[in-house]
C-alpha cells in the first residue's frame, strides 16, 4: 500500500466551508425571527432548510476534522469514511426536510392564511445574497467530494427556497392571493427531492465499496494485463476511502517468461496504476504462473 495519508478533497475545501457556515448561521437567526413575525410559510420553510444547513455543514466540518486524523490500530485506513457518513445523513436530512414541507404545504393549501408579504420579501431577499455567496464559495469542492457535494446542496436548496420565498411574495403584495406560499413551496421541495436522492444514493454506493465513478475497471485491467511480465490479473476491486481517495487490491499472475525481479515488477504497477488512474492506496499480490488459489474472483 503506497505510504502516507491522503488528503481528502474536502479537507483541501475546509476554510471555505467555515467561512460558508458562519454566514449561514448568522442568517439564520435573522430568518427565523423573520419568519415568525411575517406567517409565512415559505419563508418558515426557508428557515428550515437554513437550520439543516447550519447542522449540515457543521457536521461535514467536522467530517473533515475526522478523516485529517492520522490511521491508527483501531482504524487502519483512518477516519475518511467520517465524510461520506456527513454526506449520507445530509441527504436524508433534506429529505426529510422536502417532505415535511410538502405536508406544511399541503394543511397550508387548504386553509391559506395571510401572510406580510413586505417584511417576508426583505428577509428572502438577503437570505438570497447569503446563499449565492455561499454557493460561490462552495460549487468547486461540490465536484470534488460528496461531503461538499452535500454541503453545497443545502446551500443550493436554501438558494432555491429563497427564490420562492421572493416570487411568494411578489405575489402575495401585488395580488393578495395567498395560495401562492404553499404552492411554491411544494414547488421547491419537488425540485430539491430527486437531486438529493443522487447525493444519497453516491454516499450509499462508496459506503457498499462500489467502483467510483472516476475509476474505470476495465480499462485499468487490460493496461495491468498489457504490462510486460504479467500473464494475468484476477482478484481486482477498487473502491473508495472518501471522494479523491481510491484504494485498490489486486492479484498479478506473472508472465512464465518473466525476468525482472519481483521489486521491479511491483514497482512499475504501482507506478503505472497511480499515474494513470485516480487511486492512491494499492495493495497486489504477485504470484507465480503455477500457482494456483482457491476461490478467485473476476
């Protein structure tokens, strides 16, 4: 296994996430006092998402501070699942957020009460400025790592909720029609469902050891294959620790003509593999043309 600790994607994005998080949380004390005040229901939904966006990203933060530990006994490969596990749970979250929303829309909708348009446009409308420049900040780490990647669609939800917030309430003033809070709302938790349902199953497939998506397998078992002295290559998995940090297990048979020394051989794999593949950690076993081992896998 190649030495030394990886560093995650998201721990390179860390100081941009706490700059993001201290916004948030200050915003969000200004919009649930808002909220309160105005009844509005879109912007209350607004306050919501921004309550698990300051829960979301404190957790990916500290996500980040796990996985930066050094390996230990306990934990060979580290803490870096500790980011995927802050993606996974950011997702449900605002899954569970989209779908309380929906329900709030819906007693909403029957029953729309009146609502203080001006006041719940003033606070939408700087939750917006918020949420752009947290996106700002965000998007580059979002394509990098599921943790930001979740990080990033809480802001972007949030983003979302204050648009419809502004348009509710555009609305609501010029026409006095009140059913347009609810419906927005719904809108937006439709629109946030089925991307948060990709960050989910993403964060589901690195925690089942799936191969990432920036790894091709079979392109990286015939360039092992083509390789001179190796006959074959069974026994290949490739998985990830966290996002940038891929880790893969093979077992080489050499070739029967073979004449470099076990240490070349191995050196120009890991070579060849680290250099022409997203993978940081490898482990391979060589084995002799005879030898021959029970159970192997593709």
């Amino acid at each position: 296994m190649s030495k030394g600790h990886a560093v995650s994607a998201s721990s390179k994005n860390k100081g941009r996430l706490k700059l993001v998080l201290t916004f948030t949380f200050l915003y969000l004390i200004a919009e649930v006092i808002g909220g309160l005040l105005t009844g509005s229901l879109a912007l209350l939904a607004d306050a919501g998402h921004m309550l698990t966006d300051v829960g979301g990203l404190a957790f990916a933060l500290i996500a980040i501070m796990l996985a930066e530990r050094p390996a230990s006994p306990e934990r060979t490969y580290g803490y870096y699942r500790a980011e995927i596990l802050a993606a996974l749970a950011n997702a449900v979250i605002l899954i569970g957020i989209s779908l309380y929303i929906l329900y709030e829309a819906y007693q909403r909708f029957l029953d729309p009460p009146a609502v203080e348009s001006k006041a719940m446009l003033l606070v939408a409308t700087v939750g917006l400025v918020v949420n752009l420049a947290g996106m700002y900040i965000l998007r580059k780490g979002s394509k990098e790592s599921l943790n930001m990647k979740g990080a990033y669609f809480e802001v972007l939800s949030d983003m979302l909720t204050s648009i419809g917030v502004i348009v509710a309430g555009i609305i609501m003033w010029t026409t006095g029609w009140y059913y347009a809070d609810p419906i927005l709302s719904a809108g937006i938790g439709l629109f946030i469902l089925p991307r948060t349902w990709i960050l989910l199953k993403e964060a589901v497939g690195v925690l089942l050891e799936g191969t990432p998506s920036d790894v091709n397998i079979d392109e990286l078992r015939t360039s092992m294959k083509a390789m001179q002295g190796v006959e074959e290559v069974h026994d290949l998995h490739v998985w990830s620790l966290t996002s940038g940090v891929n880790a893969m297990s093979a077992h080489v048979v050499l070739a029967a003509d073979n004449k470099a020394s076990y240490d070349e051989l191995l050196s120009r794999i890991n070579q060849a593999i680290t250099s022409n593949f997203k993978i940081s950690h490898t482990t391979i076993q060589l084995e002799s043309s005879g030898y021959k081992e029970k159970g192997t896998h593709l």
